[in-house]
C-alpha cells in the first residue's frame, strides 16, 4: 500500500493523532481519578491520577495503533474515522470499594462519562467559536473531537470483555466470573482479527456516527 501522504492528508493526520491522544489521556485520568474518589488509593500510589501523559501511555495502544490508523486509513477530521488504541490500564484494588463489583464497573465507565462529557464541551465551545469567527478550521477540529469520542464510546460498549461493556454483562450476571476472564484471555487477539474485515469497520463506523449525531446537533444549534 502506498502510504505517500500528500501535505494536507499529513496535517490531518498528525492533528487527528493528537487529538486522539489528547482524549485517551483524559480517559485515564477520569479512571484514575473516580477510583481514588471512590477509596481506592491504588491510582495515586501508581502515579496515575494526573494530566501528564507519560504515566498513562501505552507504546503500541497509545502510540503506534494511532499512527498506523493515520497512515492505512488517511482520517479526515469531518467524517467518522476507524481507529483502535488505549493507554495503560488502570491498576485499582476493589477491594477498597464499598461494593466491589460496582465500584470496579464505575472506573470502567468513567472513560465513556469522559467522551460525554468531552462531546458536550467541544459542542457547545466549538458551535460558539464558530459562530464568532466563522473560521472552517474549528469546524474541523470540533468535529474530529466528536468522531474520536463517538468511536471509543461504541468500543467501549462492545459486549466483549475485558471492555467495559463485557464487564456489564458480567455485572448484569449474563456471563459467569469464570467466562468473563476465560473470554478475556483471548479477546484482544481475536478484536484483532475481527477489526482487519472491512464490514466489521463499517458497523462501528455507523455505530459511532449515531453515537455522535446528538452531539452534531447539538453543535449545529449553537452555530445557528
């Protein structure tokens, strides 16, 4: 594959690579952040509840992935874009939690609170910037924000642990302990595989465009 990236596809790349790594950070800190409010002080001993990003990177999930995307799929800031990356997982104790498996499932999710939370803000922010200025590069960037969010929102919902949404059916008692962490051991390699199939990349892909339609109209009313 040729991956000859004329200037303009190297701009939005190298821009769609930060914000990806602007949101995964925040990511991190949300889950390091809601564990060590809910008692468990496992994050902060392990340096974790911080906006500096080195402790939360990832070489392959933060680093790498993100760049391949960028080069094999060539993201444009305003359309939904397949990519697949993380930082280093959270080390927590539930132990230290009131309910335990509550508590576990909470630090999981606090990573999809934050893209909702990061969907509104660069909605209502970005619509009034671009309502003041009228500048198109706003439009771009508030937009990728919004894809980025959307797509690790619906990867967060995939029912397959040890994703957070796997970690709900096990909550929800649909699977047991015991196939949750026999499905987890091999989950990573076989998302792997799924995510080389093209239609695969083309459901989540129209997954996260209606994850991030609410937040598409919400920035459209703020520019008017």
């Amino acid at each position: 594959m040729d991956f000859g990236l004329s200037p303009e596809q190297l701009r939005t790349g190298i821009i769609f690579f930060l914000l990806i790594f602007s949101v995964l950070v925040l990511r991190a800190y949300a889950q390091a952040w809601l564990a060590d409010r809910l008692g468990d002080p496992t994050p902060r001993s392990d340096g974790r509840v911080t906006l500096y990003p080195p402790p939360h990177v990832d070489l392959i999930g933060t680093v790498v992935l993100p760049l391949v995307c960028v080069l094999f799929f060539q993201p444009q800031l305003t359309r939904i874009n397949f990519f697949l990356a993380w930082t280093k997982p959270v080390p927590t104790n539930p132990a230290y939690f009131k309910n335990p498996r509550r508590g576990e499932l909470f630090v999981q999710f606090a990573g999809f609170g934050m893209c909702i939370l990061l969907g509104l803000l660069a909605a209502v922010i970005g619509g009034l910037l671009l309502r003041a200025t009228g500048e198109l590069k706003v439009r771009e960037l508030t937009l990728g924000i919004l894809s980025i969010c959307a797509m690790l929102m619906v990867l967060d919902l995939l029912p397959v642990p040890p994703l957070p949404g796997g970690m709900l059916l096990r909550y929800w008692g649909f699977i047991s302990e015991e196939t949750y962490l026999a499905i987890a051991r091999w989950a990573g390699l076989g998302l792997l595989i799924a995510f080389q199939f093209p239609p695969v990349r083309q459901f989540l892909g129209l997954c996260a465009a209606v994850m991030a339609a609410p937040f598409v109209i919400l920035f459209s009313l703020v520019v008017g």
